[in-house]
C-alpha cells in the first residue's frame, strides 16, 4: 500500500520529520509493525538489529614484561530497547560498517589493560576469566553507544619468538610424551601378549587336534583287530566251553561215586562203631552199677554184724568190773556215769573195729553175709590180763587188781 512502511524483523525503522520521538530523539523507532508514512514530510531509514561480528588482534604486555598477541572475537549487536535504537541511530545509521571498528578498538584497549595485570599463566590457564573481565569494563561503555556483547572468545595467544609458553608447556609435554611411551609400550606388550596367547591357542588346539585323531586311530586300529580276533577267539571258546563241560560232568560223576561210597561202606561201617561203642559203655555201667551195689551191700552187712555185736562188746568190758571191789559214792548218779562209761566204751571199739576191718567186697574172695565172726576179746584185752602187773588201769576208771582195795567211782 502506497504510504505503509514495515520493518524487517531484524530491523528497527527510524521515522524523521514530524513530531520527536522518545526522550527528545530526532526520529520515531518503529519495530514489529508497520506504519504510514507520508511521503513528503516523512522520511524513513532502517537500522539493522542482527548480530556483528569484531575480530581484534593486539599485541598486549603482561605484568611479567612478556609481549603476547592476542586474538579474539567479539559478538554484538544493536539492544532491543529503544533507548539502545535510538543511541546506536544517532552514532552509526548513516555508516553502520563504524559499530565492528569502534567495537574492535574499545575491546583492544580493555584487553591491553586487562592483559598487563595478569601473568602469562593466569592468560593462558584462565582464558575465561580474562574475557569475563574483559566484558565487564566495556559493558558499560557499549551499553553508552547502544550495542549489547553476547559473547567475547579468546582465539589464540602468542609469545612470538620468546618461547615463554613452550617452556612453560615443556615439563607436561615431557609427561605426556612419557605417558604416552608408557601407553604405547602397554598397548605393544598387550599386543604381543594376544599375539602369543593366539600362538598358545593355536598349539593347544593342534595338540588336541592331534591327540583325537590319535585316539581315533588308536580305536580303529582296535577294532580291526577284535574283528580279526573274533573268529580264533570265538573257536578257543567253543572249545573252553566244551572242556568246561567235560569237566563238570567228570566232577558230577566223581562226586556221585563218593556219594555211593559213603552210602555203601563208610555209614556202615560209622554205624558198626557207634553201636560197639554203645554196647561197651552199657556193659561198663552195668559193671559199675553191679560193682557198687555189691560194695553197698557189704558195708550194710558189716555193720549190722557190728551192731549185732554191741551188747558183747559191753559185756565183755563189764565182765572186767565182776571182780573188782567198786564202792559207789554218789548214788543213782554214781550208777548212770558207770553204765554210760561201759556203753561209750563199747561204741569206741564198734568204731575201732569197723576202721581195721574195711568193706569185705574188697577181699575179692568173700561171699555176702559169709564173714567170720569178730574176736572182740582181742580189742578189749584177756580176763587174766587183771592179776598181772600193780596198777594197771582198766577202762572206766575200773581196776583190774583183786587185792587192792575198793575201787570209787566218782
């Protein structure tokens, strides 16, 4: 439409003639939208509000004396307000190519000065540091002609022939060419290592390789010969197996004529023994039994002879006493001590008499009941054994002498 100007988006449209702009401004600062212009009394120009590029390269001395070159790049651009339009209008909108040159020198100043309070390896270790600073001392004049830096970056820093930062970088050098040596010597003994370790793999696989098909003809050659064994041995056990037969049925055989041997001579004549023995032993327990009894029967003889013979015994003893002169001092009492003196008498040669005369089957020659009778008077001594020697004792406390005088019993 005629009369209707718009700016670009990155432009600002400065409209001169008519009424004042902001703040007393010669000129209207339009952006984002169109506006009418009278063609006659109104006059527009545009200012460009993109980014711009400065390029510095100065040669800055720093607080140790050493001259460095610095190279940097700064990004800029006109503000957005309109107080920056106006401002960057008033001072580059008939020669806007001025904003990259007065922009490079204000920075070469700022880096000159930044630069000489800092040591050579403060500039090179704190790169960022420097444009921070750099960036701080010129926002404030930038901000005065109306741009806005959005980044300031340091390219390059150069001693020149002086060899400052080379020496200063020797010692990691000399520790980075070390390490990489040792990297390299690591990555060359690792690679000879794989490659023995191939070599090893390789062997053990040949070895292994070669043990199989060892065992597999080692197997084969088995085989062929079981196979040319199996006929011969196939034979010698058919053979085995007959005489293993043979054998048996010599062993049966043999066993059946012990058998029949036992059977017909050794039980018999086992059987013939044992009853001889058997007879044997009864013949000698009958004798034994017979031979006991005969001994029982003769020692219940004997002494039923010798019981028979007691009251001769006490007669004979008392015949001693007729004679003598006893005088009884003690009465009835007197006359018991007597009688029981004569029968004690009596059973001591009872016992006398059986001690010395023993079991009559001994004899051998002697019948039952046939023994001749017993001489008691020669245990108890002849009747004219009382007229002999003075003083002879009789048994009982009796006394055998006629003339001497009475006997006492006590």
């Amino acid at each position: 439409m005629f009369g209707y100007r718009v700016p670009a988006p990155d432009e600002a449209m400065l409209i001169s003639g008519g009424r004042r702009g902001l703040g007393g401004a010669p000129f209207r600062v339009v952006t984002g939208h169109g506006k009418f212009v009278l063609p006659v009394f109104r006059k527009t120009r545009f200012l460009t509000l993109s980014m711009c590029e400065a390029e510095v390269a100065e040669t800055c001395v720093t607080r140790q004396g050493i001259a460095l070159t610095v190279r940097a790049v700064i990004a800029f651009k006109v503000g957005n307000d309109t107080e920056s339009i106006v401002n960057a209008g008033q001072r580059f909108l008939s020669d806007q190519d001025q904003m990259s040159l007065l922009t490079g020198r204000i920075f070469s100043g700022h880096l000159r000065s930044i630069i000489g309070s800092m040591t050579v390896e403060e500039i090179v270790t704190e790169r960022q540091k420097l444009a921070t600073e750099v960036l701080d001392t010129s926002k404030s004049e930038m901000a005065k002609i109306g741009l806005h830096v959005d980044s300031l970056q340091i390219q390059s820093i150069d001693d020149g022939e002086t060899g400052y930062i080379d020496a200063m970088s020797a010692p990691h050098k000399a520790a980075i060419q070390r390490q990489a040596q040792i990297a390299q010597a690591q990555a060359t003994q690792a690679s000879a290592e794989a490659e023995q370790e191939a070599a090893r793999n390789q062997a053990e696989y040949a070895r292994q390789t070669a043990i199989v098909q060892a065992q597999y003809s080692a197997e084969i050659e088995q085989a062929q010969a079981r196979a040319a064994q199996a006929g011969p041995l196939a034979e010698a056990h058919a053979q085995q197996e007959v005489l293993d037969a043979r054998t048996e049925l010599a062993e049966r055989a043999a066993q059946l004529r012990q058998q029949q041997l036992v059977a017909e001579v050794i039980k018999p004549a086992e059987a013939d023994a044992e009853r001889i023995r058997v007879l044997a032993l009864a013949e000698a327990e009958r004798m034994k039994i017979q031979a006991e009894a005969a001994a029982s029967y003769d020692r219940v003889a004997l002494d039923r002879m010798l019981i028979d013979q007691l009251p001769l015994i006490v007669k004979e003893a008392a015949t001693g006493l007729s004679g003598a002169n006893v005088n009884v001092l003690n009465g009835a009492d007197g006359l018991g001590e007597i009688a029981a003196g004569l029968v004690g008498q009596g059973l001591t040669i009872l016992d006398s008499v059986r001690n010395n005369l023993g079991a009559p089957s001994a004899q051998g020659g002697q019948g039952q009941g046939g023994s001749e009778p017993v001489d008691i008077k020669r245990y108890l001594g002849a009747p004219a054994g009382r007229g002999q020697a003075d003083g002879g004792g009789g048994s009982g406390g009796s006394s055998s002498s006629k003339g001497d005088g009475p006997v006492e019993i006590q």
